[in-house]
C-alpha cells in the first residue's frame, strides 16, 4: 500500500499562496514538507505526460520547485488531494489517448523549400532584375559575416544560406541596392531577435506581412501551427502557456502585427466552434468576398500560411463585410476644413452608411419608419383642422375642453421630440467617434474639437484631456494647444501695429460698442508677494448675436507656441503731471442735477411703485417670495444677449497712468474701426480719476473718450454707507440671533465687502419690517380711504398682467402718495426710533432702484438712484465718490446725443443669458471675467510664460464661440430651467425662514411700537441692548441726509460751478490731489 504523503500543521509563511490554485480562500493551508512536495512533483509530471491542459500553469510551478525549497511551499488540502487522485490521473489518461495530439514541429528540409540560384542575388534571387543591375559578388569575410549572421533576422535567407560558413567560396553574388536593404531590415529587427525564440517571432511576422500584402485571411490556428513549424526547425520548445491556451500565442504576437492584422472573433457561436480570424487592415476597402474567392493554387510557396475559406452562408462574414465597407467610408473621407462645430457641420461629416447604421442599431427599424409616419401624421392633423373649421359653430361648448386637450397633445409633441433630439445627438456623438478611431486621430470631428476646446477652457488640465483623449471623445492636449495658437494668431491678424489694438472677430459693424476695463491681480503664493501677478484687463461688449462667422478660413497650425508681437509689450506712455488738473465739462454744470425728487422722474416713480406692489402681493403669499423673482415675472421686456470682445491682457498694473493710456488708445482705435466716434468706458472709483485727468489734459481725448463709474463698485460702497448707518442700532444683533449670518459674516456685510450677501441681507431685513408695517397701514387706509383699500386688496388677489400694471398705477397716484406721506410722518412724530427704521428702508429701497436700473437697463433711473446715494457719500466721508461722483453725474447729463440714444434705449448694461431682469452694470461682468481667469481654466500658472499668457487671451473669445456651438449641438440651454437663485425651491424655503426669524425679533424688539414707556421714549436707542444715542448722533442720524445734500450742494458750487482760474480754486488746491 502506498505511503499517504504528510501535511504539517499551517504556519504562516512571506506568500501564503496555494501553489496549486494560487488563493488565499477560507480552507486551511499546509506548509509543505520534502514528503508531500514529492508526491506533488510525482503526479505533475503524469498530469504532463497526458496533458492536462486544465492545470498546466500549477504543472509548470511544481516541476521547478527544487528539492529543499519546501519550507517555502503551501498548499489547501482540498487542492493537494484533487491534484494527487490517481482516479483522476488514469481518467486523464484515457482523454489524452482520445483526443487530437498537438501540432507536430517536425524540423522542415531544405528539400521542400526551393534551391539558391548561386548565379542571381542571394536576396532577391530574381533573373530579370539581374539583368538590369549591376550584380557584384561577395569579396571579403567581413560582407560574408554580416550577410549569414543578418540572416537569422529572415527567415528565407537564413534557409538559402543554411549549412554555409563561407559565401565566397559559395560564390554568393547581390545587388547593391538589394543589400542595402537587407542591412537596413536587420539593423531595425536585432532588437527583436535577441533569442532563438525571438528569431522565431520575426519569421513568423514577415510571413504574415506577405500574407496581409495580398490581402490574405487568416485563422489563428493555422498561423500557430505554421509557428509550430518554425520552432521545430530550429528546435525550440514551444511554451506550455501556448499550447493549453492559443489566447495566450494571440496575445504575444499581437503588439508585433496590429498594424498589418485584426483579429476578430465571432461572439455568437459556441466557446467550442469560435474561431478567430485574421482581417488584412490594409484591404479595408475590398469587400470579405473577393478576398474569400482568390484561389490558393496560384499562390507562390512564399505563403506558407493556407487562407481562411469559411463556408458559404456565414453570418460572420455579413457583419465582417459591413464593418470593412463602413471602414472604407470613414477612411475616403476628407478632413474636416476649418474649426467650426455646429450641430449642421457634424451631420455633414458622417457617412450616411455610418449615420445609418448606428442609428439602427440604437433606435431600431422604427427609425425606418419615422418618416412615413410623420408625413401620415400631418395628413391627420390637415384634416382635424379642417372639420374644426367646418364644425366651428358646433363645438362652442367643449372649447374649454378642446383647449386642455391640444395643451396636452402640444406638451406631448414637445417631449417626444425632446426624446428624438437625445436619440439624434447620441446617434452622432457614436458616429463621430467611430470617424475619429478609425482614421487613427487623422481625421477631427465637430465633436472632438468641440469638446476638446470646452473642456480645456473649463480646466485647462492636462491629465484631464489626456484622459478624455485616450478614450476616444476628444483630439489629443498637443491638438488643443495647436487650436489655440491657431485662434490667437487669427486674432493677432487684426493688430494695429501703432497701438497694438485688437479687433474683435466676433463683434459687429453697425452696432454701438462700449468697453470696461479693470485690474487683475494674482499672488502665486509667495510670502513677500514679489511674484504677484499685475496686469490690466478690458474687454468690448455689444448687443446682438453674431451676424458672421468668426471661424471663418480658420484651420489649425502646426505650431503649439505663439510668437508675441512686440507691439503687445509696448506701454504707451503719456508725458503729463499727474494730480493738477481741474475739472473741464463740456457744458455748464446744473445745480438742479443734484436736486431731482422723486416726483421729477417718472422712471423712478413707477420703480417705487413697483416696489410697494411686491411688499403687499407677498403679504398674503406662504412661502413668499423674493424681490427678484417676483420682478423677474413682471419683467415684459427681454433685450439681446450680449457679445463679449475679449482683447489681450495688458502686463502692466492698470492704476498707472500710462498704462490707462494704452487701454484708451486701443479702445479707440477700436470704435474707430467700426466707425463710432466716441469710446464708453467703465471703471471703478480707483481708475475713473484717472481717466477724467486723461479726458481734460490729452486733446483728442476730451470730445471722444467718456468714462463711467461702475455700478457694481457703487453698490458696494453704498453697502458700507448703510453698514456706517445703522452701526450699532442692533441690526447686526438682530442678524446673528435671527441665524441670518455668523459673527465674521454680518462684520463683512456691514464693510460693504460681499455684494450678493449683503444685498440679500437688506432685502430680507426690509421685507421683515414691511410685514409688520403694512397691517397698520391698511388699518390707515380703511380709516381714510376705504375704496382706495379695497381696490387694492383686489388687485392684491389678482395674477392678471394687466391688474399689476394697475395696481403700480394706483400705488404712484397723488392719492395714495399722500396718504401714505400722512401715516409716515405721524408715526415719526410719536417715534424716533420708528424715524431712523423708516429711513433704514428708504436707503435700502435707493440701493434696490440702483440695482433695478441695471437688470432692467433703465438709465434715467440709473441717474435717479445715484444721486439719491450722493449725500450719503459726502455724509459718511466716502472721499473719493463723494469728490468724483458729482464729477461723474454731471457728465452723464451732457452726453452726446449719439450716445445718450444708446444709453436711453438700455443699451449700457451686460446680458449675459436669456433670462429676464438679469442685466448687470459693465464693471460686474468685468469682475465675472476676472473670475474665469483665476479659476482652475484660467491664467493662474502661466502668467510668467508670455506666450501661453497671450494665447489665452487672444484666443479667449473664439473659444467661446466654440463652445456656445458645441452646447449648442448638444442642446444646453435650450431645455435648462434658467432661472434666478431666488427661484429655486431650497432657497425660497431658506429666504422665508430668515424672514421669519427676523421678523419675530423685530417684532419682540417693537421696532414699529408707539407704547413705548420711561424717560427715554423719545429718544432713538438700540432696540437689542437699549442702549440710548445722545442728542448730537440722534439728531445726526435722523438728518443724515439733509447734512449730506448740504455738504453736496456747497461742493458742487465750489468745484464745478465757478470758473477755473477763479482764487477760491486756488486756496482750495488742485482738485485731483483733495
């Protein structure tokens, strides 16, 4: 009986990997013993011996284990006693006995092959060329050697040559150019030939490259056995890994011949009747059957390889020939001309064999069917119509029902071709890629340069685009980076040498343009800040779409850099002394620009009115909402969206004077190019200066350039006037308590140092008191003028345009002015504190029509609300706006008449989308500029490279362009729900709860109350702390604006009013320089 073979206990060991199965599974695992590894070996080398091809990788570990390397060896017990079952070895025994033996590599005799003609070239061995050429003999040893030991690399040769040591005594004789060849062929094969294995490979692969020149297919088996013949004729074991899978010969020599062959494999047939086959690349264009019916007979014996010859019906073959004649499609097709990426220009690109096919395979035959079914489908509705027309009189009573159900029919429509649209641009987007992988990258699509272009201006990263290119979507990142120079240097071609002004491609003739300008700054991270980034940022905007194309005779460089024009670098400089200069206006300055009421402008009446509107619809209203998305719905009008021209960042700070001037000189010479005679520019406060000393010194400046302050930067400071304002009035209590804002937060707010927080901020504390205010009101109104209440408690309920364009009416009547100037001044009479809130509201309501004027494009109001914040600046010792807005305000009401219709018709402002009530003021879409070129797609990391810097700014605006078109074909923003934050549901739900919460403080802090009782009732207090303001700040509080106007007044007839060289000028010093 024979000796069980022992397992030790487990112990733990460096692998602890089964050696049979290679796991780590929940069975026990043995560390092996000398006993237990023999009996392993034993049973690996009959497991050889009959072939088992299930284990022949454990087989392989086994055998080279050495005795003594057990301590090293594990094994599962389960694994040990399968693989050592003699039941099992004997019924291997008997498969192998049954089964087909594996390819015999029975070594090929020279016999076979055809005989070396010693009298023509050993390498070509062709008579007719020797007869043409000149044919030299072998000569020296050195040519001999290099020839037999060459030889090896080919596997003809090496048979020619074979048991010769000399080819001088052999007499060998070649062509020049036929050795030369040769030489050139084994110099690129030696890598590859390291070995005899090596050696083997390489023969294989020439035979197969002349089998793919005549267009050849293959199968895998015959390719391994004609590899089998090989090995044996040198006699080289074949690896076992090869001969228990041929997967694994398919994926060796597959690297070697991808360029010659495709391997394809049928995937709906048995694992046992697969076969893959070998398609010639190079015969793409040759339907499968031609190259099926070649015969073999006349095929030279340098084809050792025998053709594939399937049977006659082969399901494969269809789909082989339908691939191939696709391919054939794709590769006959031109380049793609130029770089436009429109939704037309993909449609057509695509085959429509290829456009077909994959939209069968995506839609179905129902696609087929789409057509007839439509044209059936207009037919119906053609003849619906005319019965309706016939019935008309029949029908008057189901209208109502008739009008739901065509709403119905016409939402249906929409989604279905919602639906058919996505169907549609998937169907291109497979098309395209297919396009692009097939040609090898050659060929570029709309899509791939389109998101290609978009994705890079979005992140501008590398690995991204690497990633996205490897799978098959876009053009490759040195493909991008050629795009780009080629914009930049398209944009480049419109350069003023003198001034080194660029021109728009997008923008158009005939259309009033106006610029903003701003600085930009960048710290790349370093503590002493010497590496900061400085540079001046401007940019051209005009209303109306494109009305050509801008990528027009556009294609992609070579080039990957752009060569910067010195013109770009050059500062313009301006020879003046700075902070000397006094006012120059065209015209006479106006006391009375500075004086206006509300009832002097109509614009701002019916601004106000809609703001008493929208506090009492919302009263009623649960949840309520907010200021913008109720003007957003009774907003009737909605302008162009605008274009931006993005011109090239100017490296040089933008608070010099020189460099203003070089911003001034290109824009000029811009409007100049499309035939405007004035240039608009808009600054913040810290830039206009500078402008108006440029205006008033340089000649050709004082009649063309007109300077406007920015109402973004306007904004904010009036933020920082109200902060000043109500500093200590318990307001900023009533913020954190309410949870509106953290402590940090409300300090920011009341700096004027975050627009939108602090905006939103007022808007809801004004909301809050409006809600406590108005029920008093209307128990006023009730008192004074019941039907007055009543009609607009009707119009209140209402949802009709027409009710809210009456309602504002009714709210900016004479009537209820004066009723509501009535209850106002009774409650300030009886109530300081009532006074300074009441006035809280009146400064908030003045930043709401300045923010109004800019969504809604109103100018006169824009001028309205400006000077209501002017006495506030002059109050608060805001300098610079309290000195140059005055300045600022009496240029804007001596326009040109050119520029004053423009300005009129609204076109001053930024549209940046299709909303409504969304336009904003030049300096904020400015900053939103700014903001993309130090995001993630922008200028951070490459503002020390010129050449990258001006590349993306020169080619900034094409890009977008490129981008609009590719959103476009993919339908963005054509089904998106735009809409304001306001608009959303989360934040409507978030804006109710902060007015809830402030409005219940408010409340309990009896903001509004008349009962307030104590020695210090009549006097203006913090309604948190009750802290009590002495008589000299409440009386400066509560007359905050009547000191201001005064100050304003008195400057306004100091600095503007009296002449230049009058002596109070001179006393009071330059005006730049106060």
């Amino acid at each position: 009986m024979e000796k069980r073979a022992c397992l030790s206990t487990f112990m733990p060991g460096p692998s602890g990997y089964c050696i049979i199965c290679q796991k780590t599974k929940k069975d026990i695992i043995y560390k092996g013993t000398a006993q237990g590894l023999q009996s392993l070996k034993a049973s690996a080398e009959e497991r050889q011996t009959f072939q088992d091809e299930a284990n022949i990788d454990a087989i392989h570990r086994i055998l080279t284990r050495r005795t003594g390397d057990e301590g090293e060896v594990y094994w599962h017990k389960g694994c040990f006693a399968t693989f050592t079952d003699k039941g099992k070895i004997q019924r291997l025994n008997k498969s192998s006995r049954s089964t087909t033996t594996t390819p015999q590599t029975n070594p090929t005799l020279r016999s076979r092959l055809s005989s070396t003609d010693w009298k023509r070239c050993l390498f070509c061995q062709d008579g007719e060329k020797s007869k043409k050429e000149t044919l030299c003999s072998v000569m020296t040893f050195k040519v001999s050697q290099q020839i037999i030991d060459g030889a090896k690399c080919d596997h003809t040769l090496s048979v020619r040559v074979a048991g010769i040591s000399d080819l001088i005594a052999a007499e060998a004789k070649y062509h020049p150019n036929c050795y030369k060849k040769f030489l050139r062929r084994v110099s690129q094969s030696r890598g590859e030939a390291k070995d005899e294995k090596g050696r083997i490979l390489m023969w294989l692969t020439n035979d197969l490259r002349k089998s793919a020149a005549n267009g050849h297919i293959l199968e895998l088996k015959e390719v391994f056995s004609h590899y089998c013949s090989l090995a044996g004729e040198v006699g080289v074991e074949i690896p076992p890994s090869f001969l228990s899978r041929i997967s694994t010969f398919k994926e060796y020599i597959e690297p070697h011949i991808t360029d010659i062959y495709e391997f394809i494999k049928p995937r709906n047939e048995e694992i046992t009747g697969r076969q893959t086959v070998l398609l010639p690349t190079g015969f793409a264009h040759v339907p499968v059957s031609e190259l099926l019916i070649k015969r073999t007979d006349s095929e030279p014996d340098e084809y050792p390889i025998p053709v594939y010859r399937p049977e006659v019906e082969d399901d494969f073959l269809a789909m082989v020939h339908v691939a191939l004649q696709l391919r054939s499609d794709i590769l006959a097709l031109p380049p793609h001309k130029g770089l436009n990426v429109s939704k037309e220009d993909a449609i057509a690109y695509i085959p429509e064999k290829l456009y077909m096919f994959v939209r069968l395979l995506i839609g179905g035959q129902t696609l087929l069917e789409k057509e007839s079914d439509e044209s059936e489908g207009v037919e119906m509705d053609d003849d619906i119509s005319s019965e309706d027309e016939e019935n008309d009189g029949n029908c008057s009573a189901d209208e109502a029902d008739d009008d739901r159900a065509a709403e119905e029919l016409k939402k249906l429509a929409g989604h279905q071709k919602k639906h058919e649209q996505h169907v549609e641009t998937r169907v291109m987007s497979v098309a395209q890629d297919l396009v692009y992988i097939v040609s090898g990258g050659k060929n570029w699509t709309p899509k791939h340069i389109g998101l290609a272009a978009s994705l890079h201006q979005a992140t501008r990263s590398k690995q991204l685009v690497k990633m996205f290119h490897n799978a098959g979507h876009i053009i490759s990142y040195r493909d991008i980076l050629r795009i780009d120079t080629a914009l930049a240097t398209h944009t480049l071609s419109t350069m003023d040498k003198e001034t080194g002004a660029i021109i728009p491609a997008n923008l158009v003739q005939g259309r009033f343009i106006h610029f903003s300008a701003d600085n930009i700054d960048i710290n790349e991270g370093t503590l002493d800040g010497q590496n900061t980034f400085h540079a001046t940022q401007y940019a051209a905007w005009q209303r109306g779409p494109i009305s050509v194309d801008p990528l027009e005779n556009v294609s992609p460089t070579q080039q990957v850099t752009l060569k910067v024009p010195e013109e770009m670098n050059i500062i313009l400089p301006l020879y003046i002394r700075e902070g000397i200069v006094e006012p120059d206006l065209n015209e006479k300055v106006c006391e009375q620009w500075f004086q206006e009421t509300l009832s002097d402008c109509p614009p701002a009446i019916k601004a106000v009115a809609k703001d008493r509107a929208f506090h009492m619809k919302r009263q009623a209203q649960n949840p309520k909402p907010g200021w913008t998305r109720c003007n957003e719905e009774h907003s009737y009008t909605n302008p162009e969206i605008s274009l931006v021209g993005y011109m090239p960042i100017i490296p040089a700070p933008a608070h010099d004077i020189n460099t203003m001037n070089t911003v001034v000189r290109r824009i000029m010479q811009v409007a100049k190019s499309f035939n405007q005679s004035y240039a608009v520019l808009t600054v913040d406060q810290a830039l206009f200066p500078l402008l108006m000393e440029l205006k008033w010194i340089v000649p050709e400046y004082k009649d063309s350039l007109i300077p406007r302050l920015g109402g973004l930067h306007i904004s904010l400071n009036f933020l920082k006037v109200l902060g000043k304002h109500m500093q200590d009035s318990g307001l900023a209590e009533i913020w954190k308590e309410s949870g509106l804002f953290g402590p940090g937060t409300v300090h920011h707010v009341l700096d004027g140092k975050d627009y939108n927080k602090g905006v939103r901020a007022h808007k809801i504390t004004v909301q809050a008191l409006w809600q406590l205010l108005l029920p008093e009101f209307q128990v006023y109104l009730e008192e004074h003028n019941g039907n007055l209440k009543q009609s607009l408690e009707t119009y209140t309920k209402s949802d009709v345009k027409e009710d809210f364009e009456k309602m504002c009416d009714m709210l900016s009547s004479d009537t209820y002015n004066a009723l509501q100037s009535a209850f106002i001044s009774l409650k300030k009479e009886a109530n300081p504190n009532f006074q300074f809130w009441w006035q809280y509201t009146e400064m908030v309501q003045i930043l709401l029509l300045f923010i109004r004027s800019q969504r809604e494009g109103n100018w006169g109001l824009h001028l309205y609300a400006f000077q209501e914040m002017l006495p506030y600046f002059h109050r608060y010792d805001h300098t610079n706006y309290a000195r140059w807005g005055p300045v600022y305000l009496a240029q804007m009401k001596q326009l040109p008449a050119e520029v004053q219709d423009e300005f009129d018709s609204g076109n001053w402002v930024v549209k940046g989308s299709s909303r409504r009530f969304n336009q904003v003021d030049p300096d904020q879409a400015q900053e939103w500029m700014n903001g993309v070129g130090k995001k993630s797609g922008g200028i951070i990391g490459i503002t020390k490279t010129p050449s990258a810097l001006f590349r993306w700014t020169l080619s900034y605006s094409l890009r977008t362009h490129i981008a609009a078109q590719t959103r476009e074909m993919y339908h963005l923003g054509i089904y998106d729900e735009m809409a304001h934050n306001e608009s959303n549901a989360s934040r409507r739900l978030q804006d109710h709860a902060d007015e809830k919460n402030i409005m219940e403080l408010l409340q309990k802090s009896a903001v509004f109350s008349d009962s307030q009782q104590g020695p210090f009732s009549d006097m203006l207090q913090n309604i948190v702390t009750k802290d009590i303001a002495t008589a000299e700040i409440q009386d400066s509080l509560l007359n905050a604006f009547s000191l201001g106007q005064e100050k304003l007044i008195t400057f306004v007839k100091q600095r503007l009013m009296q002449p230049k060289n009058d002596d109070q000028h001179k006393k009071q010093g330059s005006f730049a320089k106060k």
